[in-house]
C-alpha cells in the first residue's frame, strides 16, 4: 500500500491518467523489448512481401541452365540459385506474398468464427454447446491435412479455395480452445455479477468474458500460422493451391528438398523464411498474452 | 449525488413504507441430475422447496442455515441469475417477470448482490474502478460521469479513488475487494443489496469493519438488506428478522432477538447450541446434532429434521409439518410441537 504508483500524487478530484485494460496492456507492451523485436521482425517480412518487385535483384520466373543450384553469394543471388537456375531471394520475396496470405488470412478467419462459435457454445451451454461442439467433433475425426485436401479438392485447385479448405480446417480446433476458456470464466462470480447489473448480454460478454479467453485463442492461432503455411505448401505440392511456377515458400521446399545434398544452403532457406515467420507469430502473441495477464 | 439518489428512492418507493420491499411465494428450485449417455434426468436436487417469506422496507432479513441448506440458491433466485421452477416474487407491488410486472432487467436495477468469494466477482482483467462504473455505462451513463461516481463511491466504502480506483483486483486484499464488490453493488443504485456470505471470507477484524460499513450504508442509501451467512453470530448483529433454512425449507422465521432467545424449532436450536461456547465452564463436549444433513435429492419424508431431531416421532416421518400462513405470527415455525392437533407427545397446549 505504501508503494506510490503514478497518478497517486495527482489532487483529489482531478481524475490523474486512467488507463483502461487496454491502454495498460499496450504501456506493458512497449516495454517489452523481445515482443517488440519480434513484431518488427514480422512487419518487416509483411513488407518486403508487399514490396517485393522494388526489392527483388532478379526475375523470380528467369530461368537459366547454367546457374542451376548455385551457392549463396554466386554473381550476384545473395541466397544462391533454385534447380532451374531462379534467384532464390527474388522468388522468396515474391512468394512471401502468397505464403503469408495462405498462412495468415485461414487464421484470422477461423480465429473469427471458431472463436466466435466457441464463445457462444461456452457462454450459452447446454443444447446450443452440445449442437456446435458436436458438429466440430465431426470434423475433427479427420485428419486436418486429409480434411484440407478433400475439401479444396472437392472445390477445386487454386488460391482461394485453399484458403478456405484451411479456414474450414482451422475452425474446429480453435472453437474447442474458445469453447473450454468461455467455460472456465463463465461460472465465476464477476460474470454473474455483471448479468446482475441487467447490463445486455453482448456487452458482458465483450468486457468481461472476451478478455478474458482471448490470450489462449491467440496464442493458439499464431502457433496455427506455421502450420497453415505448411499445409498450403502441401496443397500447393498436390496441385490444389499455388500452381509452379507461381512462387510460393512450401512449393520452393518442397521442389528444392531434392537437392539437399547438392545444394543444403540454398535448400534451407525457405525453411528458414517459415521459421523466422511463425516464431515472430508465436513470440508475437506470446507477449500479448503476457501484456494482458496483468497479474504478473 | 447522494441526496439526489434519496430523492429518486422516494420516487421509486410506490407502495409506500406498509408494503414489503419483496415477497415470495412458493418458489421452488430442483436441479436435476443427469445420468447416462443420453443425459436422461434420474433425479433431482431439491435445493429450494415452496419457500415464502417477505422482506419489509428498511429491514435486514438474515437468512441461516448449514451449507448446502439452499441459501445461496435463494439469493440467486431472488437476482433471477437462475430461473425458479416455481413461485412468485413480487418486487414492492409488481410481479417480477409476469405480464403487467417488472422485467427480470428492471428487477435487477434495483436489487443487486454481494458475493461471497471477493476474488472471483471481480474481472482480474479490469481496474476496479471499471468494474464498479460497468453497470451505469451500460445503462447508458457517460464513460467519464460513470468513473467519477464509480471513484466517489470508493470514497464511501472507504477506499482511496486516486490510490485504489486504477488497480487490478489482484493487488487488493480480501477485505479491500470486498469493498469494492459492495460499491459495484451501489452503482446501480439498488433498493435492495443480497449479501451472499459477504463477510464470511474475511478475517474477524476486518468483517466487523465491513459490517459496520454495511450498517453505515443502510442509513446513508436508504436500503434494504437480504444477509445470508453461516454465522449466527454476525446474523443476530446485523439482522431484523431471521430466517432458519435446512435442506431447501424454512423452519423457522421471526424477529433475530426472539429467535436467539426463544428458538422453538429443534433445528434453530442445535444451531445455537453449536456455537462455540466463550465460557469453558460451559463448553460442551457432544454436538449438538450430529451427522451430515440427510441427501437433498431424497430428503426424509415428513419433517426433513427427524432423522437428526431428538424429539422425533412417528408423526414427524409421517406428516410435514406447516410453517403457517404469514402474517399469523411474526415468530413460527415449522415444527409438530408447535402444533397443538399434530398428535404429537410434546405439543404445546392449544
């Protein structure tokens, strides 16, 4: 108590500053010099995705025969050449484009709608809970890569039906974590203490029970990023998602993984660009979460 | 503000000081347990059983009894946070809920509730002083003019706003919490506070520190207090009326002197007698009833105490015995003694 906090000093009666939640959860956040590296990080990936015909040295569909799986550095391909001689950097930047919207796009989506599902079915229980979570326990009984190939399958190829396969693959397991967070916050006291004002129920929902399951679903969801950008990438090797020569980080993998023993650097590198991504993703949400666990 | 809010109490008062702030009749609350893959119902908890009574203006009902007697499923009956299986609630003249009555939303305006676990009635992802000022923002007061009053109440349970109004409930004590749970309650300008084992929690310094705020408070805001606790001592305190609860019935209601006094039921009795003695020399050494209370899925037939009452007799298997129509008496209770027809061997002569 006799800790002095800011604002405390401040006359009675002027209101000092108030930070609300969230204004505290974003004053926790700029202090936090690894979340903030790692949100620069994936901003800076964003970017050079977006940006990729003003960054790229090369043509990312030029072939050449003669400069097939060449070391980083050779002539001027900073990340070495592909097994049709394309410039890996150039090809990494200009897929970066599709990865990140075949990674990202699936999971906003279905943290949108499996969150909002599973909020519903938690809050609500009973017959509405048993009604969603049984019809999402129907899709879990398939494997998620099976479901992701069957459904752009039965829609056909291309970007935009694999984003959607992967959306509808997403939806189940994120509407589960929603679902079990609800659960635990509903039946405490400050959510019947808030119904107890009359106050509506969408705003009780929004001020005392979103908070409070949000930090579990986003660090589900960004942990999902990596892998829906593997999943597209297995799509896109199926012929289901981006078509070759289209550049994509899953198809330069999966084309480059023969020549591991050739060319291993060169190999490694889109592995690295999905690593670098997903882990500012996790480490990203890891540092909202613990922003927003004001506890600690 | 303050006085404004007597003023608007006035207003609100419409059946005058004669008429009771809340009545009850009958309500009756069984949960039912499911069994089975299919979830089919085997059973049911009978947590509150046609349960009547009034509550006048400006008094403190306390409400006793041992856990799982259905107390606290009283009191969230009362809120409407479950719905009643049966029973009617008349809220200062208007049927809660009913066509021509007041709305379940307007019923909770004016009553509000005091929990008893002060750690998890408050959202540990907001400041107390949102917490408190939540109510009047959704009622469409201002966000700042909310957080003002939110922060002047503070003041009035004894909290510094400029110290305490930004923190997180995790940095206050039991005791602090407590305080702020009972200005939440007050945002809404309630008529009526249901305090659910509010003090129960608290360390014995700090629950009579909040007692008398409680006390201070009934004067200051004009209310009317439903007080529900474990503890006989702290209901005699605090109370008017007392009402004794075991397994979902009450049995026996009247005014907390008489009853403290003058118990007439076995139960209330074994209740008192239970408290532990200040003097040794009259400590006790057997308890005075003895056992769990009997399962309230399968309560005993007749009277629920006659598996535990030592005046128990075949009547008191066979036949429930009536607590009476209200108003007959301020003290009754529901027990074959008090009844001079009931057959049995140690009733009161007519």
């Amino acid at each position: 108590m006799s800790t002095t906090i800011p604002g405390a000093a401040t006359a009675e009666g002027s209101l000092p500053t108030q930070r609300g939640y969230w204004g505290t959860v974003g004053y926790r956040l700029r202090y936090d010099p690894v979340t903030l590296f790692f949100a620069a990080l994936l901003l800076l990936i964003i970017l050079s995705a977006i940006f990729a015909p003003l960054l790229a040295p090369f043509d990312p569909y030029q072939e050449s025969i003669i400069r097939r799986l060449k070391p980083p550095g050779f002539r001027g391909h900073m990340l070495g050449t592909d097994e049709l001689g394309r410039d890996v950097l150039s090809r990494l930047l200009h897929g970066g484009r599709i990865t990140l919207l075949m990674g990202m796009v699936p999971v906003l989506v279905a943290t949108l709608i499996g969150g909002g599902l599973g909020l519903v079915a938690g809050f609500a229980g009973g017959v509405v809970n048993a009604v969603i979570m049984r019809v999402m326990d129907v899709f879990y009984a398939f494997p998620s890569v099976l479901l992701a190939v069957a459904i752009s399958g039965a829609m056909g190829g291309g970007v935009g039906n694999g984003m959607i396969a992967l959306t509808l693959v997403f939806i189940p397991p994120l509407c589960r974590v929603a679902e079990t967070a609800t659960t635990q916050v509903r039946n405490l006291d400050f959510v019947d203490a808030a119904r107890a004002t009359g106050a509506p129920l969408r705003l009780v929902l929004w001020h005392h029970v979103l908070g409070n399951v949000l930090g579990p679903v986003l660090i589900y969801a960004s942990s999902l990023t990596s892998v829906s950008v593997i999943l597209a990438s297995g799509l896109s090797f199926l012929g289901l998602g981006v078509k070759p020569p289209e550049p994509d980080w899953g198809l330069m993998l999966n084309a480059l993984r023969q020549a591991i023993y050739v060319s291993p650097l060169v190999c490694a590198m889109p592995g690295i660009a999905i690593l670098l991504t997903s882990i500012s993703m996790n480490m990203l949400s890891d540092g909202l979460r613990s922003a927003m666990d004001v506890r600690s | 503000m303050m006085s404004a809010t007597l003023m608007e109490l006035d207003q609100r008062d419409r059946g005058g000081p004669q008429q009771p702030l809340l009545v009850v009749r009958n309500l009756r609350k069984h949960f039912p347990i499911r069994s089975g893959i299919l979830g089919r119902v085997s059973a049911h908890v009978r947590a509150v059983d046609n349960v009547s009574f009034t509550v006048r203006k400006g008094e403190t009902l306390g409400i006793v009894g041992e856990s799982g007697c259905g107390k606290s499923t009283v009191a969230r009956l009362l809120m409407r946070l479950i719905n009643p299986d049966a029973g009617e609630q008349i809220f200062d003249g208007d049927a809660v809920g009913e066509h021509g009555g007041i709305s379940v939303a307007d019923l909770r305006r004016q009553v509000q509730m005091v929990f008893q676990d002060s750690a998890s009635s408050l959202n540990p992802r907001m400041p107390v002083q949102n917490s408190i000022a939540f109510g009047p923002i959704a009622f469409g007061t201002p966000r700042v003019e909310a957080v003002g009053q939110a922060r002047e109440l503070l003041t009035r349970v004894g909290l510094n706003p400029a110290l305490f109004g930004g923190r997180y409930p995790h940095e206050l004590s039991g005791g602090q919490k407590q305080r702020i749970n009972i200005a939440r309650a007050l945002a809404m300008q309630p008529r009526m506070i249901i305090l659910d084992e509010a003090v129960s929690a608290l360390d014995k310094s700090v629950e009579a520190q909040v007692l008398n705020l409680l006390q201070a408070l009934k004067r200051s805001f004009n209310l009317t207090y439903v007080f529900i606790s474990h503890d006989l001592g702290v209901v005699r305190w605090i109370s008017d009326r007392v009402m004794v609860m075991y397994l979902g019935e009450i049995v026996e209601i009247g005014p907390a002197d008489t009853i403290y006094t003058g118990a007439r039921h076995p139960y209330t009795r074994a209740l008192l007698a239970s408290r532990p003695a200040l003097d040794p020399d009259q400590r006790r050494e057997e308890a005075p009833v003895s056992g769990d209370p009997p399962n309230p899925i399968n309560p005993p037939s007749g009277c629920r105490f006659h598996t535990r009452c030592p005046h128990a007799e075949p009547v008191c298997a066979s036949r429930a015995p009536s607590l009476g129509a209200e108003g007959e008496q301020a003290h009754r209770a529901a027990c074959h003694m008090q009844d001079p027809a009931s057959g049995h061997s140690q009733a009161i002569a007519a």
